[in-house]
C-alpha cells in the first residue's frame, strides 16, 4: 500500500506505462513551489482581465440615458439579461470544462466577451445594447464565471481549498479595483466608447495567458493535487449539456440545495443587481460626481480582496453556514444604514458603510462552494453553477426592478431598505441549512 510514496535514488526503476507523479502524496519537498499554485495565479490574472465587463453596467446607465434618451429601466433590462445569462451559463460551462478542457472553454468565452463589448461602439438602438451587452458579454462571462473558481479549485487543490477559493474570488475585486477609476474616467473624459474598447482589449489581453501557462488537470504535468493523492486524469465526459441538467435534478431533491440557492440569489440581489449597478447613479442624483462614485466603489473591492481571503480563511476552521448567516446579517444592517448616507461629497459614514459593505461583498462564496463540496462531492462544482445560477438571476431582477423603481418612484430608497430586508431573510435560510451527517464519499 506504499506505491505512491517517491522511489530512493538507489532503487532500480520498475517498468511503468506512465511517467512517475512528481508528487504523489501531497504538497512537493521544502523549497520547492507546487505548481498548483502557479496554476491559481494564472486564473487569479485571467480573473482580473476579465473583470473589466463586470466594471462598466452602472457606469454606462446616465451616459447611454443622456445619449440615446433610453429609460434607465431598459438600460437595466439590458443589464438584467447580462446577468441572468451571466448565472444560467456557468453550470454548463462547469460540465463543458469537464468535456472539453478549462483551457478551451476560458478562451473562448473571453473571445465572446470582448467581441460583445466592442460592438456596442456601434450600436443605435436599445435592442442592439440587450444582443451585444445583454447576451454576448452574458454568455461570455457567464462561460468563464465562479464555475471557473470552483473548477481550478477542485481539480488543482486538496488542502488549502478555502484559502485559495478567497483568493480567486478576490480576484474580480482586484479587477474592479483596477478598471473602476479607469473606466469612469474614460466615460467622463472621453465618453462610454472607449471605456466599452478598453473591456474589449482588456479580455483579449489574458487569453494568452490562458492557453500557453494554465493546465487543464495536475495529470498533465505528472503531479497530484496540493495536498492530495496523486490520480490519472480523467476522461473527457461527453454529454455536457445532460450531465448537467442531471446534476440539477438530481441536486434540486435535496433541502440544501434551496437553501443554497435561496440565499445566494439574494447575495446577488444585494451585490451585482444592486450596488454594483445602481450605486452610482444612486450616488449621482444626490450630486455625487461619477468618478467619486466610482472611486467608492473601487473601494469596495480593496475591501472586498481582504474580506474574500479573510473568509477562505475562516471556511477552513470554522462552519460555513454560520459564516454565511453572520455575513448576510452584516450586509443586510449596512444596506438598511445607506439611504441616510448618501450626499453630494464623500463623508466619514459613507466611507465607513463602504469599508464595512466592501468587507462583506463576496466574503459568502467561499463559504457556499465549500457547502456544495460537503454535500454534493464530486458533481460540486456543477452543483454550484447552478447556484450561482441563481445569485445572477436574483441579481438580474434588481438590476431591472432598481431602474424601474427610480424611474417611477424618483429615488432608489425603497430598493435598499428592501435588500437589507431580504439579506435578514438570507441569514435565516443560512442556519437551517443542515449538516451532513456523514463525511462525504472518497
């Protein structure tokens, strides 16, 4: 029972129909970088690249309102569709990454997202934003999403899963962080043209490092997962599209799984619908100027890497679900603060709220990818495709019904007095989600 263990020098090497595993038991001798991390770098810069189309929706809103005189309810369906698609997507490209390879599926979805952001320049009517933003960028992103995280994730890590789990998510913070200031200085400055090229040439710009530095599986370098036992790679499944359909009915019989996706959809409400889309024009009709807006929210995700890692940290020592029901409580106390904060400047409150809120952003997906792996095992992954499934559609509901509501009511208020009340309601579902008895299957 010790044929992993590594060969001494002096011992004759044995016929073998494969090369050796350079690690086969676990993480590789002192000194030396398991190239599992290298692997989670690669993703970590793809991730950042990538997240320059999540970046421009709440910045195009007042420049395509005053361009084409388009309500911001339509300019919201849009971006709705983005986002529902966004969701719906990544539990088929979870099992495509399976069928197909992560190398293929990422670079191909960062293709569709550029080509979707760049046509936009041209466009003259509301249908061509929904066929362009709403649907290319959709599919695109929703093609190389959490599933992605989840995916790298899975196949390259045994230990350390949460930590690195954080970190990934962190990743499209980091993005944020990068592209926000960009962006809204572009769209002020220059209009929203050149911001939408630079999401266009920012996805084209990591697809090489993609497809020459990322591996599809440790098998093909001969390694085992950080902190794992070395196995073959497994062969390509056929059938993405009913392999993942199976895992949702199968999945959809368990209680967990409406919990999950309960509470995740009004993560998504309360994150990408509603601050990431509406904040800043929120923010503007008080008299905030767009770039400060922006900034804020770039502030955020400098919060936001250090609450996602944070949280990676704490999933691997403490339960998740009750992680889950403080950070839910947490969030929905901020949202229902920030109506009374809002004003023409930045402020002391206000940048408490965004330290708080930015602590808080996605600090929930650790925690919910490490409860679909308890209770689902190996179909996890696809199992949280689906769950992201929902946080992007009951991110896009708000995005839509925030436009709506500030077109009829005159002010966002109703929407964030609602949020802080549904994440109350998500920190509930987060409790009754109930342990797995039994450790799940080797």
């Amino acid at each position: 029972m010790t044929q992993t263990a590594p060969t001494p020098a002096s011992a004759p090497a044995s016929p073998s129909p494969s090369p050796t595993p350079a690690s086969a038991t676990g993480p590789r001798r002192p000194g030396r970088i398991h190239r599992a991390w290298f692997a989670a770098a690669v993703a970590f810069v793809t991730i950042i690249g990538a997240a320059a189309f999540a970046s421009l929706p709440g910045l195009l809103i007042e420049p395509l309102h005053d361009e084409f005189d388009w309500s911001r309810g339509t300019i919201g369906f849009a971006v709705s569709v983005n986002l529902a698609l966004y969701g719906l997507t990544a539990p088929f490209a979870a099992a495509l990454m399976d069928r197909f390879g992560i190398r293929r599926v990422v670079a191909f979805a960062l293709t569709v997202i550029s080509a979707g952001s760049v046509a936009t320049v041209w466009m003259t009517a509301s249908w061509q934003l929904v066929l362009y933003w709403g649907v290319l960028v959709g599919l695109g992103s929703g093609s190389m999403a959490l599933a992605f995280t989840a995916t790298v994730t899975n196949r390259w890590f045994t230990a350390r899963r949460g930590l690195v789990t954080g970190i990934l998510t962190a990743a499209g913070a980091s993005g944020q962080l990068i592209f926000l200031p960009l962006l809204s200085w572009l769209a002020e400055h220059h209009g929203w043209r050149p911001a939408a090229v630079t999401v266009s040439l920012a996805a084209l710009a990591v697809i090489p490092f993609v497809w020459l530095l990322l591996r599809d599986h440790p098998a093909d370098v001969g390694l085992a997962p950080y902190g794992g036992t070395y196995a073959p790679k497994p062969a390509p499944v056929p059938g993405a599209a009913r392999r993942a359909v199976a895992v949702l009915l199968k999945a959809a019989r368990t209680g967990p799984f409406w919990l999950l996706a309960g509470t995740f959809a009004i993560c998504g409400a309360s994150t990408n619908g509603l601050v990431k889309t509406h904040f800043v024009p929120a923010a503007h009709d008080h008299g905030m100027p767009v770039t400060a807006a922006a900034g804020l929210l770039a502030v955020i995700g400098v919060f936001d890497v250090v609450g996602t890692i944070a949280s990676g940290w704490f999933t691997d020592r403490f339960e998740a679900r009750r992680l889950l029901a403080v950070y839910y409580a947490l969030r929905g106390i901020s949202l229902l603060f920030l109506p009374m904060l809002m004003a023409p400047s930045v402020h002391p409150p206000m940048l408490l709220f965004i330290v708080f809120y930015g602590l808080d952003w996605v600090a929930t997906v650790p925690p919910t990818i490490a409860l679909c792996r308890e209770h689902y095992g190996e179909d996890s992954a696809i199992v949280f495709g689906w769950v992201l499934a929902s946080h992007q559609v009951g991110a896009a509901l708000v995005a839509f019904l925030g436009g709506l509501a500030r077109d009829v009511f005159g002010t966002y208020d109703m929407v964030w007095y609602a949020s802080g009340a549904l994440c109350a309601m998500a920190a509930l579902m987060a409790m009754v989600i109930r342990r797995r008895p039994v450790p799940a299957a080797v």
